[in-house]
C-alpha cells in the first residue's frame, strides 16, 4: 500500500515496490547484475569452523554496518528529535509567560506565531525535497519550531484551564501507545479500503478547517466563540467535540500508516538517511494528535 496519508511518507522509498527491489543489495552492482562469487578454492575445516564461529558470536549487523534504514535506527532519531522538541518547547513556554505580570495578565503570541510558521515552512522544504535529497539539518530545525509552537499553545491554555496541558500529554500518551502496541501484534493494520476513506475525511476536514478560519476572520456571526464553528452545540454537544473525536481516530490512523510506511521503507531497503525521514514523519502526526486533543479538552473546559 502506497503511504499516502503523510505527506513526508509520500516517497518511493516507503512504498511497495514492483517486480525490482527500490535499492540495490550489496550483492548488487550499480546496474543491477547480480555478482557471483566463486567458493575458496581450498578451506580447512578448523577454519570453516573458527569462521562460523566468529559468525555467530558477532552482534547483527545494525544500520551503521549495513548503510540501510532500520527500524531500531529510526526509534533512535525519533527520541532525539523528540528531545529536542521538549527542550524549545520549555523555552516557547517561558517565553509565553515571560510578560505575564499581575498588572499585564496576557501572555504573549510571539513564539507561538514564530513556531507555526517556522515549522510549516520547513515541513513543506523537507517534504517537498526529501525525493532528492534529506537534509537531517532542516529536520532538526522542524523539532525546534514545532517545540516552540507547542510551548507556546501549550502555555497560553494551561494559562487559561489550568492542568490542561498534563491532561493531553497523558491522553496522546496514551493514545500512541495503544496503536503502537496494536500494530506490534499484528491486531491493528492499514488497509486500502480504510486508507481510502481516511482520505476523504482528511480531505473534508482540511476543507472544514480552512472555511472555520476564514469565518473566524471576517467575524461571521455563526463561528462566534474562541473555536468558531467547533464553538457552536448540537444537541447540547459542542461540535468540537464530536468532530474531535474523529479527527483523534484519524490522527490514531494516521499512525498506523505511519508505522507501516518505516516497515515497508526498511523491507525496500532504503538506504539509512530515510530513517530521519520516518522519524520526521511520526513527529508531524504525534503534533498533531496532541493539538487536536489539547483543543478538545479545551472545549470541555470551556463548556463547563
């Protein structure tokens, strides 16, 4: 199944491959031939013995020995992006909260504004480019944006609800450590049928997104309140709630696309620079998760 969920998963690398293989093995040359061996001519069996031997007792051969994207090389870079996500994003916060006085009770959008932009516009650069090349450089430069952007919003709601913020981080928690777990089981997995109807939802709440923002805008009576359309009830239900609770199914779906993508990329045997790429990957859906659950509670708390 082609990933094609995650923009940043929207490579061949990551897709199912034809009749060939997406890379050459080592056993391959550069046009594809297969180059033989010929046996030793001659081989004591002390010596075939002391080989198997050493064979065994060697640890696997990991993503640094064989040049090719693993699946344990791209929790690593997933960890160290994430790290470095949680430390701009304890500056974002502080930042946020800097002004905060009992004479000047608001906090500022700054890093909130610098954030989102500054990681829109690298998420497009790494997407838009990784089919050439990946810049690792420009991938860490996203985490620190993003870590900006997440303390920030972070901040201003925990301002605003206090205990927000632990509430969601345990949520998304939560969340992707159930999918992770079910898809390691083998329980949960993508399927094109299910791919093809988590596009269509994507598709018509991207729509719906853009249309509440610009509502919001031009201050339209009908998307009154902080969240606009997601502000308004039906059936004493916010709308927020309820949309929000798929879009968490579709960002939980979004993962096991996610997931299944790193597998394929490492069965292709992508060469080991992709392995940021999924890690970049899972970062842009982890993000997204914790904002829209962040953004329910808020609803919650605002209802009350």
């Amino acid at each position: 199944m082609a990933a094609g969920n995650n923009p940043a998963f929207n490579n061949p690398a990551f897709q199912e491959q034809g009749a060939g293989r997406a890379f050459p093995t080592s056993g391959q040359t550069g046009s594809g031939a297969q180059t033989k061996y010929a046996p030793p001519a001659a081989a004591t069996d002390a010596a075939v013995n002391a080989q198997l031997e050493g064979a065994y007792a060697a640890p696997s051969a990991g993503a640094i020995e064989t040049g090719r994207m693993t699946v344990e090389d791209t929790v690593i870079k997933t960890i160290g992006l994430f790290a470095i996500l949680l430390v701009t994003a304890v500056a974002g916060w502080l930042w946020t909260m800097a002004p905060v006085t009992a004479a000047n009770p608001n906090p500022t959008m700054a890093p909130w504004i610098i954030g989102a932009l500054g990681g829109f516009v690298l998420a497009m650069v790494v997407i838009f480019t990784s089919r050439k090349k990946i810049r690792p450089a420009l991938i860490w430069g996203y985490a620190a944006f993003e870590g900006l952007f997440i303390g920030a919003i972070s901040a201003f709601f925990e301002f605003i609800w206090p205990g927000i913020v632990i509430q969601a981080t345990l949520a998304t928690v939560a969340v992707v450590g159930v999918t992770l777990a079910l898809f390691a089981s083998g329980k949960v997995r993508a399927s094109k049928k299910a791919t093809k109807v988590f596009m269509i939802a994507m598709i018509g709440y991207l729509v719906f997104s853009l249309i509440n923002v610009m509502l919001m805008i031009f201050n339209v009576p009908i998307a009154g309140g902080a969240f606009g359309l997601l502000s308004q009830q039906v059936f004493g239900i916010p709308l927020g709630l309820i949309i929000g609770v798929f879009v968490v199914i579709m960002a939980a779906y979004s993962l096991v696309l996610d997931f299944d993508s790193i597998q394929q990329g490492v069965r292709n045997g992508a060469p080991r620079q992709y392995a940021w790429l999924g890690a970049f990957g899972i970062m842009v859906t982890v993000v997204w998760l914790y904002v829209e659950i962040l953004r329910i509670l808020a609803i919650l708390r605002g209802s009350n």
